[in-house]
C-alpha cells in the first residue's frame, strides 16, 4: 500500500510456501494482507497504526527510563562515599593547581582531577539530580532541539529547577563560585544539557547527553564548570544480548570471506564496505548498507535458516569485529539489538523500528538528491536548503550521504534560514551587510533563535577569518537567560564567504581492485605523503575543484554570537581525474601551504 511501500526488509527463503512467508511479513511488521486485482496488497489498518503509534511512544522514551534507572543506581552507589570524593577532588585539584602546566604530572592530575570531579563536586550531583526529574515533555525538547536549560529562577526559554533540589543548587553555585579567580557575584544557577548535535542517533546505542552547570553572574557572563559524565564513562550504550547463539558453529562460505577480504594496505575497506556506498555514484541502482545485507544472506544461507529482518536492524560492516569465522559473533554484530531462531527463521527486528521509520527519507528521493550533485557538480544553498526545509532534523542530522554531505543541527538550522532569503534580503548580505532582527520574517526570527541556542559548532573562526576578538562567544545557557522574550531587536545575521581549492579523489587497489567512494574534501586533508600510497598498495585519482565555506553568524550587541559553518563543493563533472602531479598549480599551492600550516602548527584544520 502507498502509506507503508517505504518500508524495507531483507529476506532469505528457501523452500518456504508463499503463504507462510505472506504471514511472516505482515507478522514482522504487524500488517495486514487484503485481497486486490487478483493480487494481494500489504496495508496498515487504523487498529495496527494506532499500535505502532503507542509502540513508538513507548519506544521514544525508553532511552531516557533506562538512563534515569542508571543514574539513580550509580547515585545510590556514589552517595554513601560523597564526602570522600570531595575532599580527594578538592585536594587533587590543589595539587593540579600548584603543578607546572604541560609536564606528565600536569596532565596525570588534570585526568585525575576530571574524574574526580564527576564523583565528588556538588555541581556534578546537581546536574545528575536534575536529569532524574526529566519529563518526557523536556526530553522531547532535548532530543528535537539539541540542548535544553534549567535555572533556579528561569526565563521563558528555561525550565525551572525543582523547589526540593533548590538547596544542592545553592551549594553549587557556591562552590562553583569559589573556583572562579575573580570572586564573581552570582545570581542564578545554569543546568544545561546538549545532546545529539553531532548527528548520532539517540535509538541505537542508547542516550549520550552531557551535562555543564553555569553560574551566572548577570549580563550573560557566566562561570562555566567542566562538562559532566552523567553516568560512569558518560556512554550510556545499551545493547540487548543475543537471545540464542550457535555456540561453536563456524562458517567457511568463500562468498563470505570475499565480503569480509580487505584491499591490500585497507584494512577497513573490505568489499561489503565497498556494496554499502557504491549507491553514492552516479545512475547507481545500489542499495544504501547493501554489503550489511549480503553479508546478513550469505550468513543465512550458510547455517541452512531462512532470513527476514527490517532494514534498520544491519549495522555497517567497516571494522574487522566482522572478520571473525563463529556464526554467533557475527550475528551478534550484525543485529546488535539480538535475534532468535524460530522454527528455522532468523527473525531480526529492531526495538526502535518505529522510531527508526520516521528517520526515513525514501532511496529513490536520495538518489535523486545524488544524482543533480553529479550532474551540476555539487549542490548549492538553494538546492540542500530546499532539501532540509523539506525533512525534520531526526531524518537530515549526520551523514545523509556517504562523506559528501554531512550536517550537524547548526548547519540545517543555517542552510534552512539561508534558502528562507528574499532576494533583497540575499543582496544585502552578499554584499557584507548584517540583517536586522526586523528585517526578518516571523519563521527567520524563529530560525535566527535557535541558531543562538545551539550554534557555536562547526569550523573555527580562524576559518573564516572573523574578528573574534570583538565578538566573544556566549554558550546557549546565557542566551536562555537573556532572551526571555524571544529575538531581541537589536540581533543581526551576518553572512560571510570564503572560497578555496579543492579536490575530489577516489583511491584504487594497484593491484586493479574497486575503486573506493568518490571524496570531496578541502586540499590540505590531501597528502602525498598517504601511507598507504608510499606503500605501493593504492593509487589515488584527483580533480580539480572549490570548497565554498559559509559562516551564518546571529549576534545581539555584538556580544552574544550563535555560529554554523556550512562547507560546500563543487566540481567540473566533465573534467577527468587524474594523478596528483597533473592537478593545476594553484591546487598544489593550495596544498603545500595547507601541509606547511599544519606542520609548523599555524592553526589550519584542514
């Protein structure tokens, strides 16, 4: 049916009637098959999307239970030994302090003092305190918009910190009060935690926030602590155990050792890496993650079971964990949220499949994506802002292409207030002048606002060449304390764009094996002096191109700064590739000054 023909599976059958294969699927997903045009057509019933929407609910906040759980146990834990770790951090961190900075004892102590600090500080308690309370209202927030404050006396962006923890926020906004060096006065106590913003998922490996507690002493100064591990190693990662193993059953498919063979001097790039981005070339009718899948059918078949599994329960095969010969392992690596064997089935599915769904963006409207980049040698602010207007941030944030587009929720939040430009608007900024807020239309306040809130990720300013130094960058804590009302009137957008040489490369087996994934990167990443090619085992293939970098920087006063940097590519797609001597002399200018930067420590960071 139209409403559900998005959905993927992988299957493998073998000797299996239709019928029982037609229950297994509409089983799997908890469809329904109706009879049509001497056919049948799978659908999802009003009674079966209400479920799925319970089921997704449940689902969505089954990370947050599951790390509260945690922290309450790692507090209980803690609690009793509270006063042993605080005086161990207090009395480390004067060592620390008394310590020439840069020598091995500075550096022991700087660790040791962080990992004391997550133990032993009252902010740390405090910040763990209030991740308990955490409502499914403030998660949601956390997770759709990336960071999330509370204070003890909140602004209307904020969210209040709960009247029973009003006393450990006192003692830690005294004690963060007392680390300061300039005997700063303080009004309120800033909690905030960020999350997701480098474009991982929240679903998979479980939930990953981190937590910094702000004094702020008003005028949107604030004294900031060390970022806060929530819960032991701050990795919560959760990974459901396998609920059967083939316990000493090995495989000796050679298709399987094919998949799993890597190129010589490519020790992560083996042929089902290679499946899994051939979809990223050009006209390619390839699958994303269709290595993961032949490596899924080719384990199936060998252990003689038949196979169905939805798409989103296959990892990408890239580390050597796969090249491991007992049945059970790589199971365990492919379907990392377990599977079972029933009645000769290996039945995969994904606990957060729902939520997963709608993360989805169609194959064929990527491929379409794909495919004008080729065409027209890259694609501009009109084309991926247009793309990212018309997707949520869940389904945009992180690697939508391969390495040729990558976002962070700065970037969309850029690219979607870019494309919003009138043309006016765009002549202003194209050349150097700032947008006032009220030039702005209602949805460009709102984007300019959350560009505040979580901006300050991405390029450098040296990147840029922006005057830092008259614009200090203020975290998001102090813009929810200052921006009570929403956008002030005297905030501005401002534009700034810098173009620079180029390159895009594929890297070849000399011995004549595939070649990898076409890159677009910035010439200072390319070196000649690559390990691999010195070795003899690769050759790698260049063409000319440009990097655009835009930087869309929000200021209010010139003070407060919310930040992203896109980077773009471009390309000729007549131009041929070549071999690294024949790259136009600019480019290799562009190179040799990139490695002379680097080298000598000037600060490039690409």
């Amino acid at each position: 049916d139209s409403a559900v023909k998005e959905d993927l599976i992988i299957l493998r059958v073998k000797d299996v009637p239709a019928r029982e294969l037609m229950e297994r699927v509409s089983k799997h997903f908890d469809w329904s098959w109706r009879a049509e045009d001497g056919g049948y057509v799978l659908f999802q019933s009003k009674e079966q999307k209400e479920r799925e929407e319970k089921a997704y609910k449940e689902q969505y906040l089954e990370p947050l239970r599951r790390t509260q759980a945690q922290l309450r146990t790692a507090l209980e834990d803690a609690g009793a030994r509270f006063d042993e770790f605080h005086e161990a951090w207090k009395s480390t961190r004067a060592q620390f302090m008394a310590t020439e900075p840069g020598t091995e004892r500075w550096g022991e102590l700087f660790e040791e003092v962080r990992r004391l600090a997550n133990m032993g500080t009252v902010y740390s308690r405090l910040a763990r305190e209030v991740f308990l309370r955490i409502t499914p209202e403030q998660f949601h927030q956390l997770v759709e918009t990336g960071v999330i404050v509370f204070a003890l006396t909140p602004t209307s962006a904020q969210w209040p910190v709960v009247d029973e923890l009003a006393p450990i926020a006192q003692e830690a906004l005294n004690e963060l009060l007392s680390l300061s060096r300039g005997g700063a006065e303080a009004n309120d106590i800033l909690v905030q935690f960020t999350y997701g913003l480098g474009g991982w998922t929240p679903f998979l490996d479980g939930i990953r926030p981190t937590a910094t507690v702000y004094a702020a002493t008003g005028g949107g100064r604030l004294f900031q602590s060390q970022g806060v591990a929530l819960v032991g190693d701050n990795s919560l990662r959760w990974r459901k155990p396998p609920a059967h193993a083939f316990a000493g059953v090995t495989l000796s498919s050679p298709y399987l050792e094919e998949l799993l063979r890597s190129a010589p001097g490519r020790p992560y790039a083996h042929l089902a890496a290679q499946l899994s981005t051939d979809w990223l070339k050009p006209g390619s009718h390839a699958m994303p993650e269709e290595g993961a899948a032949r490596v899924a059918l080719t384990v199936a078949e060998e252990l003689g079971v038949n196979l169905i599994s939805d798409f989103f329960a296959l990892t990408h095969p890239f580390g050597d964990s796969l090249r491991v010969r007992d049945a059970s392992l790589l199971l365990d690596s492919l379907f990392r949220h377990g599977w079972a064997v029933e009645a000769g089935w290996i039945a995969a599915r994904s606990p957060w499949w729902a939520v997963e769904r709608s993360k989805f963006i169609p194959v064929d409207r990527l491929k379409a994506l794909r495919d004008q980049a080729h065409r027209r040698g890259g694609l501009g602010v009109d084309e991926l802002g247009e793309f990212a207007s018309r997707h949520t941030n869940a389904q945009m944030l992180g690697k939508l292409m391969g390495d040729v587009f990558r976002f962070g929720l700065p970037d969309l939040l850029a690219l979607r207030l870019l494309h919003s430009l009138t043309p006016a608007q765009r002549l202003r900024w194209e050349s150097g002048a700032t947008l006032p807020a009220g030039d702005l239309g209602a949805s460009q306040r709102k984007l300019a606002w959350q560009l505040l809130l979580v901006g300050g990720y991405g390029y450098g300013w040296s990147d840029f060449e922006y005057p830092v130094q008259n614009l200090p960058y203020v975290p998001g804590a102090a813009v929810t304390e200052l921006l009570a009302s929403g956008l002030p009137a005297e905030t501005e957008v401002r534009v700034q764009r810098v173009e620079a040489p180029s390159v895009r490369y594929y890297v070849v087996g000399t011995d004549g094996s595939f070649p990898g994934p076409v890159q677009a990167v910035s010439a200072g990443v390319f070196t000649a002096d690559d390990e691999r090619e010195a070795a003899g085992h690769v050759k790698r293939m260049v063409q000319p191109a440009k990097r655009e970098d835009i930087s869309v920087i929000v200021q209010v006063s010139r003070e407060i700064v919310g930040r992203a940097g896109l980077r773009l590519h471009f390309f000729d797609p007549n131009a041929p590739f070549v071999s690294a001597d024949q790259l136009p002399e600019q480019v290799k200018r562009a190179i040799e000054e990139a490695r002379r930067r680097r080298q000598g420590g000037g600060g490039a960071t690409s």
